[in-house]
C-alpha cells in the first residue's frame, strides 16, 4: 500500500468529531490512536479494543502525524 493510500484512509469533515482528522467511514480521531500508541499500546492491543479498525488504519495515523 502506498503513502497515498494510507493517507487516503484520513478525513477531515468539519462536522465529524469537530473537523479533526478521523479514520475514513468512523469516529477514531486519529489523535486519540496516536494517545494509545504514546501510552504503550502496541498495534495489537488497539486492534483488540476496536476490532472494526485494520493495521493500515494504525499506520496512516503515523504517517499522517509525521
């Protein structure tokens, strides 16, 4: 999957969760990922707790953070 594709998976709509960037199709800021990853959950646990979520969803919240 490229960087765009990733990318693609992040929106910002100004009346979902206030316009923060979210996971396309969900209300999962992309902040409140990278506060569990900071926190030290590793990709797996997050995918534990919301099942819904993919790896490629953790990756483009890093990616779109950098």
């Amino acid at each position: 999957m490229t960087e765009d594709d990733l990318l693609d998976r992040i929106v910002v709509r100004p009346g979902v969760l206030g316009g923060k960037p979210v996971i396309r199709g969900m209300r999962i800021a992309v902040e409140h990922v990278l506060a569990m990853l900071a926190a030290g959950d590793s990709a797996e646990t997050i995918l534990s707790e919301y099942p819904f979520l993919e790896a490629a969803d953790i990756q483009a919240c890093l990616l779109y953070s950098r």
